[in-house]
C-alpha cells in the first residue's frame, strides 16, 4: 500500500513538474509568428538548414527563417 502511494506521488510531481515547465516556455519564453493571418505562440529550439526551428503550442514543429519570427503580439499584425 505505502509503496503504491509513493509511486503515484512521484508520477503525479513529475506531471504537474511537467506542466509548469510547458507553460513556463510558452509563456514567459515565447515568440510569435504569423500563419493564416493569426498570431501564434511558439518556442524556438535550435536550427536546421539555416532556418529557425519551432514549436507551436499544438505540439508541431515547424521551420521559419529569423525575419518571420517577432518577440512581442503586436509586431506580428
């Protein structure tokens, strides 16, 4: 019983650790790139064939050049 309930606590600490960590990024350390007209919210992470890569809150990543990519909302309308 006490090993099962040490096992959950530390599953339940890693995914609220996790989740602070995501929202950490995505919104402390954000950029914004436009797609379809829309600002959205990305994280950058390295570079791949001279382009910037990114990860969007919807788990996809993308490739975008350093010009379309903006550090605050408003830049990017």
């Amino acid at each position: 019983m006490e090993l099962e309930l040490l096992i959950l606590i530390i599953v339940v600490g890693i995914l609220v650790l996790s989740l602070i960590v995501y929202l950490i990024l995505f919104f402390g350390f954000n950029k914004w790139i436009k797609k379809n007209n829309k600002p959205i919210r990305v994280i950058r992470c390295g570079h791949k064939h001279e382009k910037v890569r990114l990860y969007r809150m919807d788990w996809e990543i993308e490739l975008r050049e350093e010009d379309e990519i903006f550090d605050h909302k408003k830049d990017v309308k």
